[in-house]
C-alpha cells in the first residue's frame, strides 16, 4: 500500500485515516470478509483505538533516559514515518514534553530514509550533522539513512542479536545507555 499511496496517502491527497481504512479493507478482503460496512466500522475503530495510549507501550528505560538526557542540556527530537497521530500519541503517553520537536513523516510530507527529514531535524535542533546523534531501530531506515546525512547513528536493537552489518560500539540494547555516552551536563 505505501508503493501504491506513499507516506499514508499523503502524496496522493488522502488523510492518513482513508489510508488506515484501505490497509484494513484490503486485508479484511484478502481473507473473504466482504461485508463493507463492518470492516469500515473495524477501521475506524482500529484507527481511533491506536490514537491514544491504550495500544502503545513505553519501555521502562525510556523516561528515566529521556529526562537525564534533558537535564543534560542535549536537543531531543523525534523522527518517525508515521502519520498525524505521532503528536497526540506521544502527549496521551506523557513523554511529548520529554521532546524539542517531533517529526512525522506524513505532516512534513516526506519518510525516511529520505536525506531531507534528517536535514530539517538537523535545522530544528539547530546542530550540524556532525554534532548530532540519531538512534533507531530499522537498519535501513534509520541507521544506514542516519549515517548516510552524516549523523553519527545507533542502531536500538533491545535484544542480544546484533545484526552483521553494525559495528557492536554503534549498537544498543537499551537507551540507558546513551547517558553514558553523553556524560556532560
């Protein structure tokens, strides 16, 4: 769906919300359910029910992290291709705050691996490349995208399997330690 209607239907001038609704009317049809009014009820539902913190989960590391980090002095920020939930999620999960700024893929209108929103996270947090840190947990994505716009970047595997590719000192397995690796403050 997202090669047929990329980032969410955003280039295709759909709402994110009609393009969740596609993504369940197509699997619900590839298993037989034809009944369209039903699976249009099980879309919405499923859109809504994932737009607030029920459906989500914040690991134990993550707060503690992000507030030693802050206290720190360091710029944080959130890059994600995802759509125009990102903001409302991260506030109803109590860690918007944790933020400088937050970027959603479908709101500025391109995804990673895109150089581009890498680029306009660097102007947000008013850093150049070579001064900032980007920590994902795709390869592709965010890793190899990362580095690739000069970042330094880590890869967040939180298990023990570190995959080929990686050098293990740009692996973690939890974001505790990024406090060690940013010891200033």
């Amino acid at each position: 769906m997202n090669g047929e209607l990329p980032n969410f239907g955003r280039q295709c001038n759909i709402t994110c919300q009609d393009w969740w609704q596609k993504i369940s009317s197509g699997t619900y049809a590839a298993v037989g359910m034809k009944q369209e009014e039903i699976v249009q009820q099980i879309g919405n539902k499923l859109y809504t029910d994932f737009a607030g913190p029920q459906n989500w989960e914040v690991y134990p590391d993550v707060v503690p992290t992000l507030q030693t980090l802050k206290q720190k002095g360091l710029v944080l920020g959130v890059i994600s291709n995802f759509d125009d939930r990102l903001k409302p999620i991260l506030r109803s999960l109590k860690i918007a705050d944790l933020f400088d700024f937050t970027l959603a893929s479908y709101e500025v209108g391109f995804c990673k691996p895109d150089p581009r929103l890498f680029q306009l996270a660097l102007t947000m947090a008013q850093v150049r490349a070579d001064q900032a840190t980007h920590v994902g947990d795709n390869y592709e994505l965010d890793y190899k995208a990362a580095g690739a716009a000069g970042m330094r970047s880590l890869l967040l595997t939180r298990k023990e399997t570190l995959p080929k590719p990686v050098e293990p000192a740009s692996c973690i397995t939890t974001l505790t330690e990024l406090i060690e690796l940013f010891p200033g403050g």
